[in-house]
C-alpha cells in the first residue's frame, strides 16, 4: 500500500509535560447553585418533556469551578482492582471532589438517575453556551505562518435591513435579482434616495442608511428569457413591496469581536457576507459559497463531456484579530457547453452518428441529461432555453406527435422541416423531452441542441474524472497563496460599489498568525527489537529495526484468490513474503495456510468464502479461521463490499484484502502496512506512546479515561433514499488508548444527530431495557479493562458550524443517560470536541526558502498548531496541521471544544490531540485528523458495503469503492431497515483499519 496522508500509526496517548498539571485553574467555589457541577440553577422540574427537548446545561459554567475532578463516590463502586500501572489511588485527589457527587435532589427513574437534564435543562440552543477559552497554549516552538484571511475594517453606518416581497411569488432567485436589479436601475436616484442595496436573493434587502420610505411598492416590467416553448417572450410584470423591518447592531458586532459579549450577532455577520458578495455574484457562477468562471484559469477537461472549471470560495468570519474574509481557491466539475450530440459521443466514448443506440447506453444518456438547460441552435438568432427531463425511447423518425385538437398526427421530421426549414440528418437518435408537462410531451433533436454553459456536474464523478480535476486542485502551497492574491487583486474591494456604500475596507495581505509547532511524541516498540522507542522525524517513521508492541499470533490462516491473473505460485509467494513480514515486524505468523490458496470467480463470492471457510473448519476440526487473505482484481466491482459484508456480518471472519496489482509488485513498504493492519485486526497494538505507559498524558493517565470518536457518512448526491450511516469507536484499552471498537448502525437519509448513541425499549418479559452504541462500549471499556471509565473525551467530526448547538444538545445528552443507565449516580465528566477537515482555512510558511519551517512539500511543519488571531473570538477552538504533506497544500484540521468537563487546558488538549495523531495504526505517518474520529470515518465507509444486496444497484466504482444503495427504507419505527449485526468476535476489534 502506498505511503499516503491518510495512513496510520498505532496508538493514542499523548506528551503532555508533568508540570502541566500544576498550572490546572484553581477551583473558584461559587454558591451552591446547581446540583453537580454540571450546569446552571436548576429549575422547577419537569416530570415530562418531549424528547426532541433533550439537552445539557444552559451555560458552560463549571470550567472555571475545576470541573472534571474525581466524583466522591467513586470509589464506592464495586470494581476488581486494577492490575495495571496507572493506579487511581496514590494521584493526589484534584481539588474539585464535589463536581459530580451530589444527587440528593435528583430523582431516580426505572432504576437509574434521571438527570437534572430531565428535569428543566434548557430545551433551546439560546440559552446554551460553549467552553470559553482557558487560555493561550504555550508549548513548542514559536514561529510566524500565513493564513488565508484577509482583514475587514468594520463599517461605521448603519446597516438597515427591508423584506421584500415579490407578486407573483418567483422561485428562481436569478429572476428575484434581476427584478430588483431592473428597480435598482429605474428607481436609484429617485426612490431609493442615491442607496446602493443589497439584495439575498430571497426575502431581505439590505441598505447602509435609512431608504426615504418606511414602506414602498413598485411595479417592474422584466422581459422572461425562457417562456413557455411555444410563441414569443412575453414581458411579465411584478410588484415589489419594500418593507423596513430593523437596523442590525454593529455595536454588538463590535463587541462580541473584542471578545466583550458571547454570543455572535449573526444578522449584522449575514448582511456583510452578503455585501462582499454581492459583485461576485453579478460577475461569476455561484456555488454554494464559492464564485465559478471558466475564465479565472484555463478550463481542463475531464472526460465524458465534464470540464474542470476554477474558482473561488469567500466567507467572511469573526476572529480574534476582528472580522476576517476567509479566501480559498476552488475547483469544480462542470458540464461542457458541447453540441449534445457530441457531449453523447464523449459521454458513450464511441461514435453515435452512425448506429443506433443500445438499451443501456439510452439509459446513460437519460440520466447523465435529465435536469440539464440546452438551448436551440436551428432558430438563427432565438436560443430559447429548456430543461431536459427524459428522452424518447423511439428513435426520431419514428417519432409522431399531435398539432391540433383533432388528434391529427405529425412526425417530428416534418413539423421541424415545414415550420424551420430545418432537415434533421441522425433520425437514429432519439430526441430529447424537454419541459415539465408530461401530458403535452415537447421533442427537441440532440442535433438542433447545445449543452447551456455554466451549469455545475452534481453527480459522481468516475476514477478518470476525479484523477483529472485532482491534477487541477492539487497545488503547492507557494502556488496557491499566489493564486490567492491575485484573486483578492482582481475582485479589487477597494473599488467595489457595494464595500463603498457599505463602508468594509478588505486588507490584500495575508494575515499573520503566531504560531508554535508541538513536539513528536516518543513511541514504544517491544523490547525485543533493536530499537525500543522511536522519535518520528517531520510526521515519518518506519518500522526498520521494530517489533510490533503487542505482537498477535496467527496460526490459523487462509488465502482465496480472485484474480484470474494471478497464478497460484505468484499467489503462494506473496503470502509466503506477507507472513514473513508480519514475523519481522513482531508477530507470530505460521507460514502454512490450512488448507491451499483456493481460486475462485468474482460473481461467486459467497460460494467460494463459504466453502474455504467450511473446508479449514474441517481440517483444524472445528477451530475458527483467525485470518482470511484475499487477492482482488485491481477493478472488483462490488467484490470488496460483498466479501466484507460476508465475512463480518456473516461469517464472523477477520479479513485482509490485497490488490493484485500489489501481489506482482511486492514493494517492503506495503508489506509492512499491510502487517500493521492485520496485527491490528488481530487484537494487538503496533506502537504506543512513551508517555501512556509511563503515565505522564494530563487528564487521560490519572483516572481511567475513554477516548471516543463519532462520525456520519451520508449518501451521495443524487441518492434520495439511502440511510445516513452513522459510527462510532471507543478506546478500550487504559492508559495506552490506542485499541478502538466500533460500532456502527443506519438511520434516516441525511440525519446529522446520531440516533443510536442512547436508545430505550419494552421489552415483554424484562420491562424497560436500555441500549445504544455509547452504553455498549462503556461496557466492553470495562469488560476490556476491569475499570470503568472516570473521564469521556467525545471527538465528533463532520459536523458543520450550523449544526453546532442540536448536536451537542442532542448528543451530550445521550452520553448522560447513557451513563446514568449503568448505574445511578454515574456520570464521568465529558469533554465534547468537533472535528472539521471541510473548511477553507489554509496555512503557509512566512518563509519558503527556510527549510528548516517547512516540509519537503513546501508545507508548514506538522504539528504546528494556532490558537489565536484567526481563531474565535472567545470560544475554545484551534487550528492543528498534524501531519507531513505529501502533495498540494496541507489542510489543517480544525478542533473546537464546545463542552467542557475536564478542565483542559489549551496545552493539554493541543498536545493530547497532536499526540494521538501518532498512534494510528494502519501506516508510520501521523496523520492529518485525531484516529478515534478517522477510525469512525472508515468504520462508518465500511457499513455502506453492509446493506443488503437486493438494496443495492449494480453500478460501483473499481478498485472496491462503495456501492450505491437505494430503496432501504423498511419496516421499524425510523422508518430504516438496521443493518446486519456485525459478529462479536468482529466488533472486539479494529476490523474497519
């Protein structure tokens, strides 16, 4: 396996100085207000609440009352002592014993607690708020690094915001701007009293300055460029009603950004985002947030009538240094603006003007044109416009339609010869349907059409593709940060209509950030080997001259092959170099398999597992197979997916699949991967850090700590019914945290909040019973560790900022009542981190030719980490580049505590989240994103493979990518058919690396 970003190491545990532990915040004691530590003032309570209502405590007070101590009372549950190194009972105590110990008012409900967040917590975001920052980190090495914010001079006017109300009511929001466009042009110098507005598109207006009427109607006459589809443009006309509604605070904004009030005014940041953007929209493509031209940089092809088109993304931000305008350069796929029929012959890669079209190559057609805009070429100068929603099944000339009343029939041919005087040459082709109307259905031919430009490609791109715009995107840091200036150059806000009316002044220089590059961690390696700890050197290490710390054994193994490619001597000589790999990296692996290397056809694959699986039952007489190896064709199709749907859900069978590309090419590098991962499947740990053993992580060695991750995965565009899949992974081992199970489980398309985490259900014979992917994994920390677990640290990704406050409402909550239902009184203090890779922050060198500051992609240094300047005002968040670049410009990952228990300091949590970026365990890299969330990401990837075959459509990428799956909604209350449960001896280990 190639050396890549996303790779992995082995364990968890982190380097966080001794001395640390002392500079804790001293406890603050407050008057007994609320019940544990946990929150506000409880009120009243509230016997019942809807459960949509769950949610934790109103404020994050606490932090500063030294949450995050031992509770009194834990010791008084009855736990086997443990027989590891790091022992609870000689640390000295933290301060804050009381933080969860008192329950006298709490009331206990079906055997366990019911929490003060049943019992009058707040049931809306409004009166919660998120950790504030402790402090500053000061570990590591100081340096100065680029960021790509520019930044914005707050306007000193009043910034007035107008609802507007279009009639006849308009979807499009094209024609919405060019109806106020039109009124802005006829309307500017008179009625609107010389103010430049800006406009969302929808319902809101926004003006610097009061407009001279609290209260206006106008009536605009707009030209419709793509009427109905027969007969002239008609001139519609609309009546626009501008309505003052209030003025937005830049008092406020002005507050909250020197970081004197919490909570950010999200109206006065919404108008200026809208002002800054209100020229790019007039000049280029919007997407989502980023501006599209194919004139920015030359446009790329990427095969089957898609072209690569350049842009850029523009968000403006509240940060420490004030409002910040965050750029990034963007690439997407867009449609070629071809003849149709020639965007048909490029999409099929064959010639379509001589033969007629197949069965499935319509379909491909249909699909890849259905909801795209052509416009007409044989009309000279009138392009009318339509969008495409199906295509004949006939061919052209066979194609009769009806011109009048009397059901008196035409062909296709004919009207358009007779009414155009256009002669339609490929009658073999079928004809596009254009327009909504089923009824009356409208043929246009593929000849007489042109593909509109500017339209994005929303589907999913093939491998080719996705190789193509990676070549366009992929760019070195010093070419980008250039790329970046000349945009900002180009959009000149210091010449824009609207940043002048509006009073915003953008800065073109990058903004520079003081930053500090954390130090590696020290491993451990067994004693064994030559060398018995290691240093990474710039995010890299290999494993030359190590053992493996916990080698597993493998006596019990067997090889299927299918790739008709590979011959059983090539086949045997790689397990044989595999096993020995395996042997020298420090495990015990018997170089015979149980039975021969067994070939077998791809289209059989649950034959041919089911029949090696029973054939090596047979010869160890009844003892489980521990590992299958399977050589794959380079493109498997659904081959992958299947087998490890088989083997996991099925079998019970710990896998390792191999490309035969890698079998022909034995390369020592993915030899030893490839042990790394199966040592892991196997239950072992290939590293750990030098600091879990020797007990010196603050906050993770002094009490038994979980380290949790959690991720969903949601369908792909143009998927309308599959289920969201969601996952989530705990540590199980105490102090090393480096071995994670998952869990994983489906729920309603595109749900973000994770259902699983804490479930209830009547159960006939046993009443209510409690469940839920958190409670299971506690239990099996404990059943792994004879501990259970003191302190909770949550790292949850793929969470949007939008989404900030009902996740944690929604997911805090359950980890509570999950812990409540082991056990009453039981609620270890949590620490609830998001995890962002999908944001647009980058980081450069201040000084490319030191070679000391970067990395040999020209990147910035892993572990370098921000916390200031470009970061949130007053709330706990930093920006963390963990991992060496390979190519193009390193992403660093962006991590925000929003709920904190534990006390972390900016340090603590820094270095804890640097350290563990050591310790995954698929490759000798760190990587870019903390494992516990990265190993949910791969868990959560792995289910989509589980949904039953008879859900899935037959199409799939090569090389095992996923499988679509469609149809799943099924019986149950959420209305998603659960996936097949994994095997217990599968779900004990990391059977996702």
């Amino acid at each position: 396996m190639p050396v890549r970003q996303m790779k992995e190491s082995s364990e968890q545990h982190l380097v966080i100085k001794a001395h640390l532990q002392g500079t804790m915040n001293p406890v603050q004691r407050t008057p007994k207000t609320s019940q544990n530590g946990k929150g506000p003032p409880v009120q009243e309570p509230q016997n019942t609440r809807p459960h949509s209502q769950t949610s934790p405590p109103t404020k994050n007070r606490g932090r500063r009352r030294g949450r995050g101590g031992r509770k009194s009372d834990q010791g008084d549950v009855c736990m086997r002592p443990s027989s590891r190194p790091c022992t609870v009972a000689h640390k000295p105590v933290n301060p804050t014993r009381d933080i969860m110990a008192t329950t006298t008012n709490e009331s206990i409900e079906n055997g366990h607690i019911l929490c003060q967040m049943e019992m009058g917590f707040p049931t809306s975001s409004k009166s919660l708020s998120f950790a504030p920052r402790p402090g500053y980190g000061q570990l590591g090495t100081k340096c100065i690094v680029k960021a790509n914010h520019f930044f914005a001079e707050l306007p000193d006017k009043d910034l007035n915001q107008y609802d507007v109300t279009i009639t006849p009511e308009v979807a499009s929001r094209t024609v919405n701007r060019a109806i106020m466009a039109e009124l802005v042009r006829l309307y500017k110098e008179s009625d609107l009293g010389m103010r430049l507005p800006a406009y969302d598109g929808r319902k809101s207006l926004y003006t610097a300055g009061e407009l001279p009427f609290g209260w206006k109607e106008f009536t605009i006459k707009l030209v419709d460029e793509e009427d109905g589809i027969n007969g002239p443009k008609r001139e519609r006309e609309y009546k626009v009603v501008i309505k003052f509604v209030a003025r937005a605070n830049m008092h406020h904004l002005g507050q909250f950004l020197a970081g004197k009030r919490a909570d950010a005014p999200q109206e006065a940041l919404q108008i200026l985002d809208i002002v800054l953007r209100e020229l790019s929209m007039k000049r280029f493509c919007p997407i989502g947030r980023s501006f599209f031209s194919p004139d920015i940089k030359e446009r790329q092809r990427l095969g089957e009538g898609l072209e690569s088109w350049c842009g850029f993304y523009q968000s403006i931000r509240p940060t420490q240094m004030g409002l910040s305008l965050n750029i990034d350069m963007a690439s997407a796929a867009f449609i070629e603006p071809l003849p149709v029929i020639e965007f048909v012959a490029q999409l099929l890669g064959k010639d379509v003007l001589s033969r007629t079209l197949s069965d499935s190559d319509r379909v491909k057609v249909k699909k890849a044109l259905r909801g795209v805009k052509v416009e007409v070429t044989h009309r000279g100068n009138v392009r009318r416009k339509y969008r495409v929603s199906g295509l004949t099944s006939q061919p052209t000339r066979e194609l009769v339609f009806p011109v009048d009343d009397n059901s008196t029939m035409k062909s296709v041919v004919e009207y358009f010869q007779e009414m155009y005087g256009f002669t339609i040459q490929h009658t073999h082709l079928p004809c596009l349907q254009v327009g909504g109307n089923q009824k009356k259905a409208n043929y246009l031919p593929m000849e007489a059409c042109k593909i509109v430009e500017g339209q994005r490609y929303t589907k999913r791109l093939n491998e080719k593709q996705i190789t193509n715009l990676l070549k366009v995107t992929c760019q070195r840091p010093r070419d980008r940060e250039n790329d970046i200036l000349r945009t900002v150059q180009h959009n000149a806000y210091y010449q824009d209509p609207y940043a002048k009316e509006f009073g915003i002044k953008i800065s073109e220089k990058l903004a520079c950030v003081e930053a500090r590059i954390l130090p590696a961690p020290w491993l451990k390696y067994h004693e064994t080997g030559k060398e018995k700890d290691c240093l990474p050197q710039v995010g890299q290490w290999n494993m030359v001259n190590k053992k493996m710390i916990n080698g597993m054994t493998v006596s019990r193994w067997a090889c299927i092959n299918f790739s008709r490619n590979v011959q059983e001597n090539v086949a045997r000589g790689f397990c044989n170099e595999l096993a020995q790999t395996c042997q020298i990296s420090g495990m015990e692996f018997n170089p015979e398999p149980v039975i021969p290397i067994y070939s077998a056809k791809p289209d059989q694959v649950e034959k041919a597992l089911k029949h090696v699986y029973q054939a090596s039952m047979n010869k160890t007489k009844g003892k489980d197979l521990e590992l299958l190896l399977a050589i794959l064709p380079d493109n498997n199709g659904s081959l992958y997916g299947d087998l490890k749907r088989i083997c996991e859900t099925d079998l019970g069978l710990i896998s390792q699949c191999c490309l035969t590309k890698h079998v022909f090419k034995i390369s020592k590098q993915y030899l030893a991967n490839v042990a790394l991962k199966i040592n892991v499947k196997m239950g072992g740990r290939n590293t750990v850090l030098l600091d879990a053993i020797s007990c010196r992580i603050p906050l993770v060695s002094d009490i038994p700590t979980i380290i949790f991750g959690a991720d969903v995965t949601h369908p792909e565009n143009g998927e309308d019914s599959s289920p969201s899949i969601a996952a989530v992974v705990a540590s199980q081992d105490w102090p090393e945290v480096t071995k994670y199970a998952g869990l994983v489980c489906a729920q309603a398309h595109r749900q973000e909040l994770i259902q699983d985490l804490y479930k209830t259900w009547q159960d006939p014979v046993r009443g209510k019973v409690s469940g839920g992917m958190i409670r299971d994994l506690l239990l099996s920390f404990r059943k792994a560790t004879g501990q259970k677990p003191l302190r909770i640290i949550f790292y949850r990704d793929g969470v949007s900022e939008g989404q900030f406050y009902q996740v944690l409402l929604y997911e805090l909550d359950a980890i509570r009542k999950a812990c409540a239902s082991l056990e009453p009184n039981y609620q270890p203090p949590v620490t609830f981190i998001i995890v962002q890779k999908r944001h647009h922050t980058r980081l450069f060198p201040n000084n490319y030719r030191d070679r000391s500051s970067t990395d040999k992609s020209g990147n910035v240094l892993p572990g370098t980490v921000v916390d200031s300047k470009i970061c949130h005002p007053t709330e706990f968040d930093f920006y963390l580049c963990s991992h060496a670049g390979i190519q193009g410009t390193s992403r660093p990952a962006h991590y925000h505590v929003l709920w904190d228990e534990n006390n972390f300091t900016a340090d603590g949590i820094q270095s804890l989240t640097n350290n563990l970026c050591y310790t995954y365990a698929r490759c000798t890299r760190s990587v870019s994103v903390v494992p516990p969330a990265y190993y949910a990401h791969l868990a959560a990837f792995r289910a989509r493979f589980y949904m039953e075959p008879e859900m899935q459509e037959s199409g799939s990428t090569g090389g095992g990518g996923a499988v679509n799956t469609k149809r799943t909604r099924a019986a149950g209350e959420s209305g998603v058919r659960p996936l097949p449960a994994l095997k217990e001896n599968v779900k004990r280990v990391m059977f996702y690396c």
